[in-house]
C-alpha cells in the first residue's frame, strides 16, 4: 500500500484580543509558565494518505513516528517525516472508537479495540492480547479509550457501557499491568459517566476524568437530554481509590474534551458547544430550553475554581492540547461557519493568539494529538488525516 503527503492549502487567521471577562486569581496563571511567544508557530499543513480510516492517532515518544486506528480491523503506522505508511497491521475486529497508545519506551503499540493487543513497533508482530469483557461467544464490550502510566507500567482501559434489549452493562475502568497483561482492579465510577479523554497526572499516581451524573426528578424517574446530568470533573487516586469531585456543574452539557497541565495544577474542558436542547421536565410537567453556550474553561485542581475562560467557540470541542510550558493552549473543534477549527490560545491572557482554516473540514476532527516534542499536530476525522508543522 502507497502512501503519500502532500501540502495543502492551509488559512491561518489572526484574532483581535479582548478581554474574557472573568475575575483574576490572586495567583498569576503564569507562575509556571516559561516566557516562550513563539511557541506553536504555524509553519504548514500536509495531507496524509493512510489505508486506516481514523478512530485514534497517537505520536511515538520521539515524535518521530505516529500511529492510525482504522475502524476497519486495521492500524497504521508512519513516519512523521513525509507522512510515509510504514506498515499495517490487522486486528479481530473493528472499532468506531477505541483505544491507542505507544510504550514509554517507543518500542511497543498498545491497540484497543474489544481487547487490547500490543505489537511491536520494529515489526508489526502482535506480542499478546489481554483485556476484554465477555458477554457471549467470542463476543466482548467494545473499548472506548485506553491511557498509558507516564512509566509505561499500567494500562486503564474505559470499556463502553451497552444498554439495548439483550445487554445492558454499565462502564468499567480497568487497570492492567502493561507488562503482563493481567487484570489489577477495577475502580468504581459510582455511577458517573465518562465523556472524555482519561489522563494520568504526571506522576501516575492519579487519574482525572470529566463526565456527568444521571440525574433522577423528583419521582425518581430517571431525566432525558439536558436535564438529565450533573457534569463534573473526577479526580482517581490510585493508591486508594479515592475519588473526589474537584468541580461540580463544570458545563450545562457533558464535557466532550479534557486535558491537565504538566504541572499539575489545572485542567481545561470543553463542551459541544452551539448544541441546542428541548426536554420535558418530568418534575414540573414543562419543557425547558437550553442552550450551551459555555467556552473552554480552565480549573485549578487545587480547589476547582474557574482560572481562566477561552471564547469564542462555536462548536464541540474534541481536543484540548497545552503546551508544556504553561503558555499555549491547542483546541480541536467543530466550526460550521468558517472551517477556522484548530485553535492556538494564550492560556494566561484567555485570548486566541490565531486560528487555522480546514478546508472541506468545518464538523472539526474526531480528535487531535500534539507531538511529545511540540513540532507537529495530528488532525483526523475518517481518512481525512493532516499533519500541522508548527516552527
């Protein structure tokens, strides 16, 4: 299978700043941040021919490769330097999400589709596969997503609750030992629902995660669309298994993207922003129209205040990227009106610094991964698949 890149028409788009609005901690955002304006300076945008129609991507740890999870029963790995296919490699079965990590050494692809299966990058060789959650003959819950500890030794795996007439299971998080592949715990969600990425701190000794409550009326009928959640940002530690909320009512609808910062000290989310909602409160009888109008916002983990809001956003937010210096923040979106759907903002300004034109790709990216080293940015949705070089 060929594989080409070629560039492309790129649009990048300055913004006149304003101000956000909201009250300022006594703690400057910028008191872990290094002085770097530069950063993530738009250089160019390439095209990528992959045979991997795109549920995943993922950067090898010396930026020099990624990884592509088709949801054809197939994964891809290239070269970042021209974007070449270096290989595919087959799976069982295939996925319209699951999950992908490299090893923290950059020699191993961990895959997710309804198990997890590791290759060996030198390769292609498939090494074991472990994990899965039977609910019949050769039948498992799908993986939703999977998060690799900063030390390469423990997997979490978010499986995909099934509800229709014949299954009904809830979502489970499970942790595995990388190395061998076996089962560790499961951590109890307590009921609440993960609607975004799960990220380890930077010491993986804690997992955050956003999502929402089911919530009941007051006959204890469960609610519908809107009215039927309590969003909130979860933080896991693992030791224990302790759970606290670190925010409550963090958007009117769930969360649809989470990120932490390197140094540990806040999170952003973003929502489907623009979404419009009509729902019959079961408890008063009236139908009550909503809607989300929420920017990205930036809380500290510490007591989860609102540290900072970034706006306008005009579509579901997918993918939210912070630099490692504290400055820049890299937002993937849906922007229906000008295909302006990836975003550079100045995190301690709350203020977008310039935005980028997609052409032919307004509905935004089902999501973007920056490279360890900063350099590039992978934009995928289906087999449309860039590569942003920033100088």
């Amino acid at each position: 299978m060929r594989s080409f890149t070629r560039c492309v028409s790129a649009f990048v788009v300055g913004v006149t700043a304003w101000s956000s609005g909201i009250a300022q901690s006594t703690d400057p955002l910028a008191a872990n941040a290094t002085p770097s304006a530069a950063e993530l300076t738009f250089s160019q945008m390439r095209s990528v021919s992959s045979p991997c129609i795109a549920t995943r991507v993922a950067w090898s740890p010396d930026s020099q490769h990624f990884a592509v999870l088709g949801s054809q029963r197939n994964v891809c790995l290239h070269e970042q330097r021209g974007a070449r296919l270096i290989r595919e490699m087959p799976l069982p079965w295939g996925t319209f999400q699951g999950g992908l990590a490299f090893s923290s050494e950059g020699d191993r692809l961990y895959v997710g589709d309804d198990q997890v299966h590791e290759f060996r990058v030198v390769d292609g060789q498939e090494l074991k596969a472990f994990g899965g959650i039977a609910i019949g003959s050769d039948k498992f819950v799908p993986i939703k997503q999977l998060a690799l500890s900063p030390d390469g030794k423990a997997l979490v795996v978010d499986y995909l609750p099934l509800a229709n007439s014949q299954i009904r299971t809830p979502e489970h998080l499970l942790i595995y030992d990388a190395a061998t592949g076996a089962s560790q715990r499961e951590i109890d969600l307590k009921g609440a629902g993960i609607s975004t990425a799960v990220v380890f701190s930077p010491d993986g000794k804690s997992l955050y995660f956003a999502g929402s409550d089911q919530l009941l009326d007051s006959h204890g009928v469960r609610q519908v669309g809107a009215l039927a959640t309590r969003t909130l940002l979860r933080k896991v530690t693992l030791i224990t298994d302790q759970q606290q909320d670190v925010a409550r009512d963090i958007h009117v609808m769930r969360p649809t993207a989470l990120a932490t910062s390197a140094s540990d000290r806040f999170a952003f989310t973003g929502t489907n922003t623009g979404a419009i909602s009509d729902d019959l409160d079961t408890s008063s009888g009236k139908w009550v129209h909503t809607v989300n109008a929420d920017p990205i916002r930036m809380f500290s983990l510490s007591d989860g205040s609102v540290q900072q809001t970034f706006s306008p956003v005009t579509g579901r937010v997918a993918s939210l990227l912070p630099s490692a210096s504290g400055n820049t923040l890299v937002s993937c979106q849906a922007d229906m009106a000008s295909s302006r759907t990836i975003t550079v903002w100045d995190i301690k300004r709350g203020m977008p610094r310039y935005s980028i034109e997609t052409p032919g790709s307004n509905r935004g990216p089902t999501m973007c991964a920056l490279s360890p080293d900063e350099k590039h940015l992978l934009y995928a949705v289906g087999k449309d698949i860039r590569i942003i070089d920033f100088q």
